[in-house]
DNA sequence: CAAGATTTTGACCATTTGGTCGAAAGTTTT
DNA sequence: AAAACTTTCGACCAAATGGTCAAAATCTTG
C-alpha cells in the first residue's frame, strides 16, 4: 500500500463531494451512483474503482461530516463566562449551518430515517459528549450564572434551531421569498436565535 | 360517483397510515409499493386499485399532513396575553410531535429534499399565514409585550425546537438511553423548551 | 338466490439501477 | 521507449421495483 496519488486524491474528493449533494437531496436510496458519477465528472465504473459500494460511499462521507460537525461542542470552556460561551457556539453551529448545508441535510436525512449507520456512534461517543458538556451546563446552574433548565434540552435546542437553517432552508426560502440567499440574511437570523436563546437561559 | 364503500374507507385508510409510516422512515425512494401494501395487509395489485401510483399516494399522505400541521398556527388571537398565546402554541406543537412523529418526519423529510411537491404551497400558504402572524407578534413587541425580536425567527425557531423532538427521535433516543419512550419526557422537554423560549422573548 | 358490481390477486412486463468485466487509454518507472 | 502499473469506460448482467391485466373471489342488491 503506497500513498494515494495526486488522481486518487483529487478523485476520491470529487466523488465525495458530489456524493453529499446527491444524498442529501435525494436521500440515500433516491441517489444514483450514475447520478454521482456524472457530478463528479466520471463514469460509473470509473467510481467504483475508487469506492467499492454505494454503500461504502455513503458511510465514508457520512463519517466526515460526523467527525467535523462534532468538532466545536468539544470546546466549551467551564472557566469561561457561560453566556459567551454559549454565544460562541450558537454562532459557531449558525455558520456550519450556512455553510456546509448539504452536510447538515445528509446528517438530518440519516437520523430521520432512524440513524441505521449512525446509531453506534450516537449511543456511545455522541452520548457520551453530551453528558460531558451538560455537566459542564448543571454546573454553571448551580453557580447561578444561568438558569435552571435541562442542560441536555438547552443542547437539543440548541442544535434544532441552529441545524433548522439548514435543513429546512427549502421551507424559509419559500416563506421568506429566498431571503436566506442574500448576505446578511444569517447575521440577522444569528441575531434573532442568540437573542432567544440567550436571554432564555440568562439567570434573572 | 358514488359514496364510497365501506371497504374502501377501511382500506384507503390503512393504506395511507401504512404509507406515512414507510415514505417517513425510508424516504420516497426508498419506500415500495409493496411494503406500503404488506403493511396495509393487501396485495400490490390490490393497493393499486385504490391508488393510480405511488406518487399519487405520497401527494395523498403529504397534503393530509400538511392541512393537520398547518391549524394549530392559525390560532393565535391578537387580543390574549402573548406570553400565554406562545405557551399555549408551543405545548400544542409539542404535543403534535410527540402524538405524530412519523407525520413531522415525512413533512422534514420533504422539505430536507427541496420540497418538490410542497413548494407551491410553502410560497402561498404558508408564506401569506406566516406574515400574518408576524404581523400579530409584531403588534405585540410594538406594544412592549414581547422582547424585540424578529417575528419570523421567533416562528422558524418554535418549529424547529418543537418539531426537533420528532425528526430527531432517533438521535434523542441514542443520546438520553430511549428515556424519550418513557411517560414523562415530553412533559420535561416541554418544560425546558416553554422555559427557554418564553423567557427569551419576554420583555425585560 | 342470481345477476351485477366491486374487490382481490397471480402472473407478467419494462425500466431502473447497483455492480462486474475485459480491454483500451493514459502514467510512471526503468 | 518499452515495460509495468494505474485509470477509464463500453457493454453487459441480475435483482428490484413500479405498474398492467385478465381472471377469480367476494360482496351487494333486486
């Protein structure tokens, strides 16, 4: 087993990406690997040298977008003031959202449909992390310095309305007449959840 | 045209629950006629006598969904203390998901895949229902009732929090151990969710 | 209960699609 | 530049699946 040559790289790249748009608007079984293919600008066989299965195509890209969105939930920092904290990672989730769209669409798609590749990392690495950080949450309740809620509620809030943007962005474009494409459309929707958000767990 | 029989009440009924339940958990790709049909307890053939196609199904199934998701937002009356309208509104869309979780997830999984069929309803519709509730929000915050916030953030943000229990259940389940089964958690996430949100828009 | 209408289904067809194979085209190495 | 290796793809296959049809079974009604 040799590196991966300059080809494969840019190759299996290219599929991936063109992966996660097929998946994440068709779904895994409306996605073609013909579909795929052709987006990524190759033949079918052509693909198939480089992925065994449509499967496998989907698990490899699956695994990269769980790995990147877990990324910033690792970072909160107990010492630091809870409402900044939180601020940063609303914000942080509000700009993956706007711009990894189809990663949180292909992640949205996979949990819907009852997480059958997913459900091993959620029950143990997942679960685990979020038993961490709402330690990390009781314990600034405790201290007063936010309000008495469910830390692990306060979490899944958290992800909704952030994930909402993406995810369901269909549904905002058709409501707000394709506002969401316009810059400064995510400032104002950060604005709005951090507002929520923050002053709803502020200790008052 | 007659009334319609017995029989075909019974087994167009069954055939849609049968189809909420597939198209959500599998997709529309992913769902066959003859799943749809083993679980309605009919043959294919069978199936497709009260159904042209499977399209007609999924269209069928998805404006049901659509008309029961849409009614409880048409409630909100101007003249009622905002903070109980929000509370009301949200325990009612709390316990829609709780009550129709396939029926919020084949909704998401539509809307997830660019909603094709429910884009002409989601601009007309749902866009003209949404401006005239942000327009009672609005008459609210004007009058100092409610926190200054955009009024259609706040509307996205209720859906996605509430909704969230049901498109997500698979991974609330992974990461609280299935407490979501157990009698008392939606009371719980309801509590965490009315806390949060009613305290982020209350006037300060 | 018999005639007519409705409902049900086994057998079948056409298309789509995931995947294979062998050979051709292109690269790298010696 | 020849040998060796990597990459590409046309042609093909088998399974799955949406949908048809004619005949059988069942139900309704005069």
């Amino acid at each position: 087993m040799s590196k991966p040559s300059r080809i494969q790289l840019e190759n299996r790249a290219a599929i991936a990406e063109a992966a996660v748009s097929e998946f994440s608007s068709r779904g895994y079984h409306g996605a073609t690997i013909d579909a795929i293919a052709d987006k990524a600008g190759m033949s079918k066989p052509n693909l198939l040298y480089y992925f065994p299965s449509k499967e496998v195509i989907y698990r490899t890209v699956l695994e990269q977008i769980v790995e990147e969105w877990l990324s910033p939930l690792m970072t909160l920092d107990p010492t630091a003031d809870p409402v900044e904290e939180l601020r940063r990672y609303i914000t942080l989730k509000m700009r993956m959202s706007a711009d990894r769209p189809h990663a949180s669409r292909l992640f949205a798609s996979e949990v819907l449909a009852g997480a059958p590749i997913l459900k091993d990392f959620l029950e143990t690495r997942l679960k685990s992390l979020v038993e961490d950080k709402a330690t990390i949450l009781q314990g600034w309740i405790d201290d007063g310095k936010l309000a008495p809620v469910d830390p692990v509620h306060l979490i899944f809030m958290i992800w909704a309305t952030t994930q909402h943007y993406a995810d369901f962005e269909a549904q905002i474009d058709a409501v707000t007449g394709a506002q969401s494409k316009k810059p400064g459309f995510n400032e104002q929707a950060s604005q709005a959840v951090l507002s929520i958000l923050l002053n709803g767990v502020r200790p008052r």
